[in-house]
C-alpha cells in the first residue's frame, strides 16, 4: 500500500515541521522533505497545505494526554494538577523556543484560512471540554469553589497555560509555565 | 524629505499588516502596496523584514496605554482592570479575528528570527514592568495580597490576557476575554 504509506509519512512528520516553522513559512517542499516522500505526491494525499494542518491540529490535541483528568481516584485539583503539568512538559520536550502547536497554529489563523482556524476552534471545544470535566467533579467535590461554570473556568487555565507558553517561546524563559503551574493555576482553583 | 516620507508611510501601514496577516504570510510586497510606496523603496529603509516587524512590535508596546497604571488617584486594582480593559478594547478595534500584535509575533518568533524574537522579548519585558508597578502599589496598600513577586504576578496577568485573545482569535468568541476580565483578573488579584 505505497500510497497509505506516503499519507502517513507526511502526517508523522508535519507535526514538528509546523511546530517548529508555524504555518505559513512551512512549504508543501518542507514538509514533503522532512517525511522523504516525493513534492509531486503532497497533492495525491491532501488538497492543500490548510487540509493537512487541520489533520495535524486534529491529531495533536486528540494525543493530548486527558487520562488523568477522569481519574476518580485523585482529587480534582490534582488531576488539573496533573494535566496542566504533563502539558508544560510536553512543551519542553518539543522545544520551549516552538511553544505549544495549537497556539502557534491559532496565532496564524488569520491568514492560514477558515480550514486551519476551525481546526484550532474544535482543538479548543475539545481540550475546554475534557478539563471541565474535572473542574465540575471538584466542585461537586467542595474543593474548587462553584459560582463559575466549568466551562468558563476551564477555559481561562487553558488560556493561562497558553499565554505563559507563548511568553515562554518569546523570551527563552521557563519562568513564565513554572509561574502558571504555581500561581496562575492555584488561584484559578481557589 | 521624501526617502524620509516613504519610511514614515510603511511604519504607519505595517502594523495592520502584521495584525492581518502575520510575520511569514506577509510579503514586502504587502507592506510597501499597503504603504502606497515603490517595492524597490523597502531596502533603503530597512534591512529586512524582521528589522521593519521589530520596529512595529517596539512602536507597538510603546503606544500601549499604561498611564492609568500609574494614577494614584486610582486604587491600584483599578487601575489594573482599566488597563486590561483598554487592551481588550484595543484588540477589538483592531479585529478580534486578527488577536493582539505582540501575541501573534511572538508566535511566530522561532521562524521569523532573532530579530523578531528579541523584539518580542523586550516588548514583554517592558509591558511587564509597567504592570508589576501597579502590582507592587496594590501589594504595599494591602488591596492585593503580597507573597508573590510583582513581576512574575503581572505576567501571569498578561498571559492570562495573551491567551484569553488567542482563543478569541482561533474560535471568532468574545467569551475567552470577557472571562479573561470577570475571573482571570479577579482571581490573580485576589
């Protein structure tokens, strides 16, 4: 199956190319070089640069690792704990100075057109989604105050965890996820 | 004085194409057919794209609105929230879609160059400054409660306000800012 296999060759290795290039400066020859495939084949896989990033931003935030979040043997706050912990370190893993994938890619949503952006918009639904979860479960527990919708809540960490990532790729600085693992986050849970 | 017009024209016309487009997607061509000059001008006034784009964030942060920061007349979580809410008010002029300049750019700093990337970082550093003076007022006058470090409590702050815009920008709602105000900002401030 010679043609799956240049389909997922290219998948495997656009995630760190638009990592590390964000979208725009990230050539259909770029990404067709770092998967060792053939620029004449891109095409016979995705109609467009925009259709493999949604692909990709799809892909990313479903191997976000949510596991810990329905673990009812840890109290919520620790399993946002938890997450919000393995997403710093995913972060560093992939390179601090690359930031996380679906804010670059939702930073460039602009100009990388409707595909990209409903991808990150789904990106956003989803990962809100599965932290609310747990932000529901300590409320129902006592340990997070209720008053705000879980929602709500849980989009404002999101929001915090992206903003420090992206201080942090600016800056070079650890400083700004540390501050939102130890500040940002335990005031949000109060 | 015309070399010196033609220089004026683009830094006036750059920042909405940075905004719109962002570093990668927009080309010299944009920005001098923006600035209503001759493409062949660029180079007499910049070195490159990255010189013009750090300019721009520079000019950017330096046009940001901090003299309620610091208005003694004001109590200081006052003039905390006055300050976020001209920033939200700003992003929105500006189009939501397009999400706040220095948060795009900073996105976009590890392929745009070191340039980019430094001007990024001094923008941070200075927004960050000017925030942490109103923190420390707060601190002194006991509105806030003390025991975090100025500096790192602002950038939570305007992380929290970075990627509140981000979502804006990705899923086209107002909610993540709005939020952004009514939780982030209270609960940090807390």
């Amino acid at each position: 199956m010679p043609q799956r296999s240049v389909k997922e060759q290219l998948i495997e290795h656009a995630e760190d190319v638009f990592r590390q290039q964000g979208f725009s400066a990230a050539s259909v020859q770029d990404l067709t070089v770092a998967a060792g495939v053939p620029k004449g084949s891109f095409y016979n896989h995705f109609a467009s640069k925009q259709d493999l990033a949604r692909e990709i931003l799809l892909r990313y935030v479903r191997a976000t690792d949510i596991s810990m979040l329905a673990d009812e043997g840890l109290p919520a706050r620790e399993r946002l704990r938890r997450h919000f912990a393995g997403q710093v370190e995913r972060t560093m893993r992939t390179g601090l100075e690359f930031g996380c994938l679906l804010g670059t890619l939702s930073a460039e949503s602009a100009a990388a057109g409707q595909e990209v952006r409903a991808g990150a918009d789904a990106g956003y639904t989803q990962w809100v989604g599965a932290v609310a979860e747990a932000v529901a479960a300590g409320q129902r527990s006592g340990e997070i105050s209720a008053g705000i919708e879980p929602g709500r809540l849980a989009g404002t960490l999101i929001d915090g965890f992206e903003g420090a990532a992206l201080r942090a790729k600016a800056t070079g600085q650890t400083g700004p996820v540390d501050d939102f693992m130890t500040i940002t986050l335990d005031r949000l849970l109060s």
